[in-house]
C-alpha cells in the first residue's frame, strides 16, 4: 500500500480488530440483549451476533472505519462464505470481481468511497489499515534480522506451550529480537508508521517495555498456532481466522446481520443520549483522554441497565472508572491473546 494513503484525513487505521473477542465474549453477561460496541473494524461488534436476540450499535468517529464496517455486512448478508473470504482478502482469488457483485448493495457513500479507493480491495482489505502495515514492515524488516522465515514458521506452529517457550527463547527472544524490538515498537516509531501521533497525546511510560512484557507473557501461556492476532504479526496471514470469519459463526452472524447498527458519531454523544445497554466493549477509548475521566462515569451509568457490564484496555494508560465493581483482575491477560495491552479491565454496573 502507497503511504500517501495515510495522509488523507479518514484513513482506515485498523482493517482488523486487535483485541480479543474470546475476552469480551467471555464476560458478556447471559441475560445481554443491547451492546455499545466501539466498531473499529468491526470483526468483534460482528461476533456479538453469534448470540440470537442481540442487538448492537456499533460507532466510530472515523468515517473510513464506517465505510469498512458497511462494507463487510453488506458482504456477510449478500454474499457466499466462499465470496466473502475472497471479498476481504482471506483467500488469493480475484477480491474486485466478488466486490462488483455487491456494489448495489451497499449505500451510496460506501459504494463512492471503495470506488475511489479500489486499491484497499485490490491490496486485500485484510491489510488496509496504518497499523497493518506497521506490521508487515515489521516481517520484512525486522524479523528477516532476527531469524529465517523457517525458523518464523516453526515458532508459529508448536502444539506444545513449553516446546514454545523453549524455542522463543533459543532461537527467537535474542539480544537482536530485544534491541530492534525497542527500537521498532517505540512511541516515536510508532506514532510515525503505525498509529497516528495524536493516540499517544497522554502516553506515559515506555511503549515497547510494555509491549515486549505483554508478548512474552502470551506466548507463555498461549498457543501461537491458535493465536490469529500473533499470526497476523509475526506472518503478516491468518493460519487461524479470526472468530468472526469462521464458517461456523459466519453462518450464525449472518442469520443475525439485521441485528446490528453502525453510527459514524462520537462516543460521549451516544452515552448521553442513548441507553438500555447490557454491555459496552468499548477497545481502548479512554488511552485518548486526559487521566479525569470521571465525567464519563454518571453518563455511563445513567445509559447501563442494572448488570450491565463494561470492558475496555488500556496500552499505556492507566484509565480507571470509580463507582463500579471490577469482576476481573490483571492476572487475566495470560489468556488474552492479543498482547498489546498491559490491562484489561471489567466492570459490572449497579444501580442504586
């Protein structure tokens, strides 16, 4: 993909979710009937609708995020399962052909904007996103002086977790790995390549200690051959689809397409004047702003029905809520298999 791309305004900065759904599906509560999804790319506010009865609204500030969001449930309510793999670049055949069989189908400021950046679909939507490729400069630049592909590719495939570790350790996890790493996934780095600058606005801390912690504590404790947001990294490919894009949940997701709204509108809006919501998965939304954030916790309870839960990250933040009980602790993130984040934080909604 051609950098001028990420100079315009609205680009897309993620072409997939990277956070674990397996987390925010795991403390959903079973009575949830309405969700507040942050949409990003969509593939998490998507797999919400494996449950029958859900209803999801799905916002994003970034009108290029909307459109990609329309986009796929357009495809997973028109197309084939086949077709739609195609459409977002999961399999190697003609994706613009599949996407000029849908094009009536979708609104008119979707269609004129895949219209005019055709290449996204062309180059595979999988890996249209800034921070997609981020990462696949990271494969071609860093990995190659670190280890063979071979060597890649074995890391990648284990079904032990200790003949992981042994490995990562010996042939992965050298001084190289560690020093380029530092430098590669450092905030200034990152906010030139990967994420745009205005996310590290309040960072504290150092970014790559964070993040290099976080990977070595998931690949300890999870399967990197079951692992789609490590594949993703260290392959720049899914060998395992990300939840949403399994055959089995695509056939129940699509069931369901009807069930979810995608808003291009801003979330301090949507909590005070929407509500009913039994769970919000709100990404990362609060590394944003400044340390206060108490200002959104009366707006967030007044738009929770009684039960409701709260999920959301922080990466190098430490945002907390006051006035809700957390249901889950820090040494969750050894089952949290997207490793970019030093917290992931529950809450449970109760109303006087």
């Amino acid at each position: 993909m051609k950098n001028k791309y990420f100079k315009e305004p609205n680009y897309i900065h993620y072409s997939n979710c990277h956070e674990d759904v397996l987390q925010l599906k795991k403390y959903m509560p079973p009575h949830t009937r309405r969700i507040l999804s942050i949409a990003s790319a969509l593939d998490n506010s998507l797999a919400f609708l494996e449950n029958d009865e859900v209803e999801v609204l799905a916002i994003d500030s970034n009108p290029s995020q909307v459109y990609l969001s329309k986009l796929k449930i357009a495809a997973i309510k028109h197309l084939s399962y086949n077709d739609f793999l195609i459409l977002l670049g999961f399999k190697e055949e003609n994706s613009v052909d599949v996407y000029n069989t849908l094009q009536a189908s979708l609104d008119e400021e979707t269609r004129t904007y895949f219209e005019e950046h055709l290449f996204l679909i062309e180059n595979k939507l999988i890996h249209a996103g800034r921070f997609e490729y981020y990462f696949h400069l990271f494969q071609k630049k860093i990995l190659p002086l670190v280890a063979s592909k071979k060597k890649i590719e074995k890391f990648m495939s284990f079904a032990s977790i200790e003949e992981q570790r042994k490995y990562y350790n010996k042939y992965i996890n050298n001084r190289r790995f560690r020093l380029l790493f530092r430098i590669f996934f450092s905030k200034k780095v990152m906010a030139k390549l990967g994420r745009d600058k205005a996310y590290f606005q309040y960072a504290e801390g150092s970014l790559a200690k964070i993040l290099k912690e976080r990977v070595d504590l998931g690949i300890y404790h999870n399967l990197n051959s079951s692992n789609p947001y490590l594949q993703y990294a260290m392959l720049g490919k899914f060998k395992e689809l990300p939840y949403y894009a399994k055959e089995e949940v695509f056939d129940k997701i699509k069931k369901n397409i009807d069930s979810i709204e995608v808003k291009c509108i801003d979330f301090e809006t949507v909590i005070q004047n929407e509500g009913n919501f039994d769970f919000m998965n709100l990404s990362d939304i609060f590394e944003y702003m400044p340390e206060d954030i108490s200002q959104f916790e009366k707006w967030i309870q007044n738009s929770c029905n009684t039960n409701a839960r709260i999920a959301y990250w922080n990466m190098m933040n430490p945002r907390y809520l006051n006035g809700f009980k957390r249901i889950n602790t820090k040494e969750n993130l050894k089952e949290d298999r997207a490793m970019y984040y030093q917290d992931f934080i529950v809450y449970e909604v109760q109303h006087d």
